[in-house]
C-alpha cells in the first residue's frame, strides 16, 4: 500500500510520536511528526496535512486550542484526537466540524486506522 496523503502526528511526548510514526509508515502512510502545536501551526503542516493526529494535552497550546487556531485561519483538517487523561471528555466541535475520533491511550492499532481511513475519505 502506498499513500499519498499526509497524516501529521502532533504530541509533546517523543515515544508516542516515534511509535505512531513507525505504525503509519508501516502502513503504507507519508508521516509527519511534531512536537507541539506551535511547530504544526508555524510550519508549511497545515498547508500540506490530509489527517491531523493530535494529543489534546500539551504544553503552550492544546489539541484543542490548536483545533480551533487551524478553524479561524480557514484551514479544515479532519482531527483525531488522542489522550492519556483517562478522564479527558471528548472535546466538542469547532463550528460544524466534529473530530473524526477520540482515542484515549493506549488504543487498538485497528482504530486508529480505521479512523484515518475515514478522516481521508472525509478529507477528499
């Protein structure tokens, strides 16, 4: 399987972004990885992005904050939001738009992928 379409991986914690890189690109995806929502946002990222992957706590800005950042710049790219707070509530939608998943860690591999599959059906 060979992809075109871009999933950025956004998450404060190293591991994370390293292990959910190594699955995607072992999956046949073209993967971006950052470590905070300020290098997605200030980055050509948003500009080249099919499906966001974003934990929602991080330092300096959130998953969410920075959901709503990519809505008022006009930008939509279809979200999944993953988290380790096992009482994090699903964050609600921006606008129209609603997160196409929210995953609390750890996750099954399958649905995260089937999640992709749908943010880039929903991307097209």
């Amino acid at each position: 399987m060979c992809n075109k379409a871009m999933i950025a991986v956004v998450d404060n914690d190293e591991s994370v972004r390293m292990a959910l890189d190594s699955l995607l690109r072992s999956s046949g995806y073209t993967v971006r990885t950052y470590a905070g929502a300020h290098e997605f946002l200030f980055s050509d990222g948003p500009d080249v992005t099919s499906c966001l992957i974003s934990d929602i706590q991080m330092p300096e800005m959130d998953g969410i904050r920075m959901y709503e950042e990519l809505a008022a710049m006009g930008i939509h790219i279809p979200v999944i939001f993953i988290t380790g707070n096992p009482d994090a509530q699903r964050p609600p939608g921006i606008g129209t738009r609603e997160p196409i998943a929210f995953l609390p860690k750890p996750f099954a591999t399958d649905k995260l992928l089937a999640s992709i599959e749908t943010a880039l059906e929903r991307h097209n």
